[in-house]
C-alpha cells in the first residue's frame, strides 16, 4: 500500500510536468563530458576509415564503382603535395549526353587531363549513363558520396575540401547537383552548361561559379547562364554574407572557352565548407535528402519544394520557416557550448530550452547514417513544429 501510494504521487507530479519537461532523459551514467566525447568521435573516426577502406577496397583497386547495378569508372592522380591538412578534392564530370558509349568515353578520356589542381587529388569519373541527365539521375548522389568516401579513407583527402566541376554535360550536371548536395560541397563551378529548372537558394553557404561562352548560343546556354549569373546577385544582395559566387560570361568564346574557365580551380580552393552554419536555407530537390547540415527531417514528409530556413546566434536557434510536423537538430561541441542549455524558438515561440546529453551512440548513428566525419553529432533534439 505505501508503495502504492508513493507511485500514485509520483504519476501526479509527472502529469503537471510541461511537455518539454517529460522528454526521455538519458541515464547520467550514458552521458559524455566534451573531452569524452572528443575521444569517442576519434575513436569512431579510426574504425570508419578501416571500415570504407575494407568496404571499398574491390572498387578502389578497380576504380569501377558498382551500385545498384551500375558501373561507374572512375581515373584519378594527385597534383603537387598533400597540405598539413589533407588533399583538396575534384570531382570533374565530362561532356557528352545523349549519344553513343564511344562519345562519352573520348569526353572521359578528354576530362583526365582537362584541369591541374594543385596539392589536390583529381578525379575524373565515367558517368554510368549515356544519357542527357547522366550526370544528375536519381542514383547519382550515392555515387558521389561513395566516391567521396573513398577518397577520404584511402588518400586523406579533407572532406571540408572537395570542389565539384563540370563541363558542357558535366555542367548541367553541377548545376543540379552543386545545390542538391550543397552541404557536400566546399565549392562548385560549372562550365558551358544547362541549369535547367533547379532552385539555387540551397547554395547559401557554396561558393559557387558560372562559366559560358558568350557565343555559346546552344540550348540558349549562354542566355541562361547570365540570368542565373543575376538570380545569384539578387540573392547575395539579399544576403550579403552568403551566396558567394562568380559569373563569367566569356566574351568572343563559343561551348570550348580556351580553358579561361581553368581560373575557376585556384578561386574554389579559396573557400573550405563550413559544415555547421550558422544560417541554413534548405529547399528539398528533385531527389530528396532526409538530412542537411545539421538538420533532419521525417523520412515521410521529403518533396520537392520544402524548405526550412533557420539562423544560429550562440545557443539559440530562431526557426523563420519550417515544412515538415518535426525537425531534429544536431549539435557537437564545434559549434554550440554543451555545457549550456540550448533554446529553439519559430517566430518568438520557444519550442525547447534545456541542456542535452552527449552520448556515443548519437555519434555513431549519426556518422552512419551522413557517412560523413564532420556530420558526426554528440547530441541531438526533436522538436515538434507548431
């Protein structure tokens, strides 16, 4: 009867409880200081990089990379020496489209030698497809995070150092992937390519470049190209802290540019990824991604078109747009102090204010599910949207 009594107390002070307060707490004895967490992360570090090495070793020795049935060659070589910090990495997609093997092929072959990037690993693959949009299919984000992955396990490339390039099918190819994969990409910089309907309000935080012939009539390239060029003054304009970007309509120069557009490689080693900004604008693609940055939305709700804009000041995380029911927000000690509450609020109403735990499992699911070192989180909150 006394224990009895006890728990119905107990029930009765739980119910007056306000609901951020009945969030599942995780047991003290499961929860890290920022050194133990620092420790773990390294650990899990040292295991993933044995653990690509081993899962990749066929491919790599290879270099053809098989998923979900496709074959994707790839040639790659280094330029110059490996900085203190790891190789920069290009990822540099070839011409050619909708034509025979042979043609995208000798487009391959051409592309291997196009662009010398110094102290850099230069990787140029063969797209799985012939096909207009062979670059930008709905299965080619795999790729290039597996491609990635490898470079990362196998050459130390710096994953904050990984440029994308591309010309003529190759560009259309950027200008697609550069925004879809935006938190991928330290820098991107397209070449005589077709931009097509993309949205490029993702490159926020992406440097990013525009290379066209001024001749360049076909598919009316260079028209499009200098009116993207505009769109992304508008948005720098707007916010003149991101949407970094260069636009080089070349005058006199047709589809080849003479290699003018080579000057685009030293300008993308500039600029290294900030893998936690502090203002993301997220607008879903036409192939969707449950995770950005430091953000996870509900598998169920991804399509094209959702977007969430939010800005960090401190510990503090203003929501100004949000589509989906919940979010989940990642945090790790880089950008945010642990040791003190974290407040989220959407349009003055805070939707959570307290201390979370660092455990290691947050880091290790959170390293396998973004197969991405820097997007390893000790900590990590759902809020519901209201």
């Amino acid at each position: 009867m006394h224990h009895l009594f006890t728990l119905l107390i107990l029930f009765t002070c739980l119910a007056v409880l306000p609901a951020e307060a009945m969030r599942p707490a995780v047991l003290p004895q499961e929860t890290l200081t920022k050194a133990q967490a620092q420790q773990e992360a390294q650990a899990l570090t040292a295991q993933w990089l044995a653990d690509t090495k081993a899962k990749y070793q066929q491919a790599w020795q290879n270099q053809h990379l098989i998923l979900n049935g496709k074959i994707m060659p790839f040639w790659y070589t280094t330029y110059g020496t490996k900085p203190a910090d790891g190789y920069s990495l290009f990822i540099s997609l070839h011409g050619g489209g909708n034509a025979p093997a042979q043609l995208n092929d000798s487009q391959w072959e051409n592309q291997k030698h196009l662009y010398q990037p110094q102290n850099s690993v230069y990787l140029a693959p063969r797209a799985p497809y012939n096909d207009w949009d062979m670059w930008f299919k709905p299965d080619l984000d795999q790729f290039y995070a597996a491609l990635i992955q490898m470079c990362v396990a196998n050459l130390d490339v710096n994953p904050d150092k990984v440029y994308l390039i591309g010309f003529s099918a190759g560009g259309d190819g950027v200008w697609r992937m550069a925004p879809r994969m935006a938190d991928t990409w330290a820098g991107a910089s397209m070449m005589a390519g077709h931009p097509g309907d993309v949205s490029l309000v993702n490159l926020r935080n992406t440097p990013f470049m525009v290379w066209c012939g001024a001749l360049d009539s076909a598919y009316d390239r260079n028209k499009q190209c200098t009116l993207r060029g505009l769109e992304l003054d508008s948005l720098h304009k707007a916010d003149p802290k991101g949407y970094i970007h260069e636009t080089h309509i070349v005058a006199g120069k047709p589809h080849w540019m003479d290699l003018e557009d080579a000057a685009a490689l030293p300008w993308l080693q500039q600029y290294r990824r900030h893998p936690y900004p502090t203002h993301i604008v997220w607008r879903q693609e036409e192939v969707t991604h449950p995770h950005f940055y430091w953000l996870t939305a509900p598998a169920d709700q991804l399509q094209r078109g959702k977007t969430v804009r939010l800005m960090l000041q401190g510990n503090t995380v203003n929501i100004s747009q949000c589509d989906y029911t919940q979010l989940t927000l990642h945090f790790n000690d880089e950008f945010v102090n642990l040791n003190k509450p974290i407040t989220i609020r959407m349009n003055g109403k805070t939707l959570f204010q307290g201390k979370l735990f660092r455990t290691t499992e947050n880091l290790r699911s959170t390293l396998q599910q973004r197969g991405d070192l820097r997007y390893m989180f000790s900590a990590q909150v759902t809020i519901d949207i209201q």
